[in-house]
C-alpha cells in the first residue's frame, strides 16, 4: 500500500470510532476504503472484523456495571455467539472472492436498512408490553446472527438488540450491554480464527485500531454537539450510494 492509501484508511477509521461512539455504522465507512485501498474484498472484511474489535472490547467495558445479574443470560448466549462467529468467519473464508463481490453490496444495503431503522426499531421495543422471559425463544435468531456477524457484522448489534428485547423482559439499557457482550462474542471468535487465515493485513489492522480509537475518543467529546439522527442519515445515504455503485460494477 501507498502512503495515500494507508492515510485513506486512516481516515476512514478515524471518521469511523467517532461514528461509532454518536450514531453506530462505522464498518460501512472503513470497509469500502479497504477495498479502494486495494485489498480484496475478503481480505478487506477479515481485516476490517480484527481492527475493529478493540471497539467493541471497549464499548463492552463502559457498559459492565448493566452486565451484573444476567449470568445465566451470558452463559448461555455467549458460547452461542462463540460457534456462531467462528462459523461466520469460516463462511466467509469459504467464500470465493467473486462471490463475495456479488454478496457485498446486499450486505451493506442491508446493514444500511438495519441502521436507518434502528430509531424506529427502537421506538417500538420500549412500547411494547412486556411478556415472560423466554431465553430458549431467542436462540435460533441469536445464533444467526453472530453468524452474520462473524461473516461480515455491520449492523449486527441492531438485530440481536432487537431480538433481546422482543424475548428478555428487561430495560433497554441492560439489553444493550448484553447486545455489546455478544457482539464482542462473535467478533472475538471469528478474528481469532482469522489469525491463522493469512488474510489479515496487520500494517493496515494496526493504523485502524489506533485511529479508531482515537476516532472514538473524539466521537466521545462531540457525542453532545452532533445530532445523531443526522450523522445516522449520512452514514446510510453513503452506504446505499455505495451498494448502487457495487451492484453497477458487479
């Protein structure tokens, strides 16, 4: 790579935390600048997948305090979100790179959809009534997910909260950490079965964890200062200009 490129990226990554830390959708920012970088499109996903996970270590720590009490729920859906992530990323390993070009621009309009509903989604998750827990209920969904995650993951965090709070009965706030803590599940378990891939760009994975985090810092301080329905609104035009464009090259 080019120092131009290793900048792009840099950017990207940087624009990316801070994305992340007001509105969420920071992977359909860094993943498109990986592959106009010049790296494969698989590649591009696995790097993107190991780059990113100090985020979501991260975000998973500031919510720890929400976790307490909900043992048995992180026992039982955390390995689940283990299997499901090292089968995602052993999918998307088994995925030749000129089919996952096909497959790449319906991920990202679908993690675009995902991100543009999530306010309404929302809406109707604290509206609704509240029922009996039924933990069993969730586990199919959940584990197609952390598939999904494991595989490409932008925009997971908005079906499994989705899927949490329409089978857990518990506040929002706690449900999210939750959906942090699986999340991270199904990262974890399929960088970790990245690392032996061969495909991860560690130059590149280095300068996005550095400027993500500091991204996310920054994203942090100006939480307060930008309207997060706004920069939600620039994320998805972005990704569905960019799924158009996808589709126009396949």
């Amino acid at each position: 790579m080019t120092p131009i490129d290793i900048a792009l990226v840099a950017g990207a990554a940087l624009a990316a935390g801070a994305i992340n830390a007001i509105a969420g959708g920071g992977s359909l920012i860094t993943f498109p600048a990986l592959v106009a970088a010049g790296l494969p499109t698989v590649t591009a996903s696995v790097t993107n997948t190991v780059a990113l996970l100090p985020g979501y270590l991260g975000a998973t720590a500031a919510q720890r305090r929400e976790l307490a009490g909900q043992g048995r729920r992180l026992a039982v859906l955390v390995p689940l979100s283990i299997v499901g992530g090292f089968a995602g990323g052993l999918l998307l390993l088994h995925t030749s790179e000129s089919l996952f070009r096909v497959v790449v621009p319906f991920l990202i309009l679908f993690a675009a959809v995902l991100l543009a509903l999530q306010d309404v989604i929302r809406k109707r998750l604290l509206s609704r009534a509240r029922h009996s827990e039924s933990l069993s209920w969730t586990l199919p969904p959940l584990a197609l997910a952390a598939v999904y995650g494991g595989y490409f993951g932008a925009g997971v965090g908005v079906i499994m909260l989705a899927f949490l709070a329409i089978a857990l009965d518990d506040n929002l706030i706690r449900l999210n950490a939750l959906k942090q803590a699986l999340s991270l599940a199904c990262n974890v378990a399929a960088a970790i079965f990245f690392l032996s891939s061969g495909r991860i760009d560690w130059v590149i994975t280095g300068v996005m964890s550095g400027a993500a985090l500091v991204g996310g810092v920054l994203g942090g301080a100006l939480v307060s200062r930008i309207p997060a329905r706004v920069l939600r609104w620039v994320v998805v035009t972005f990704a569905v200009g960019l799924s158009a464009l996808y589709l126009v090259r396949l």
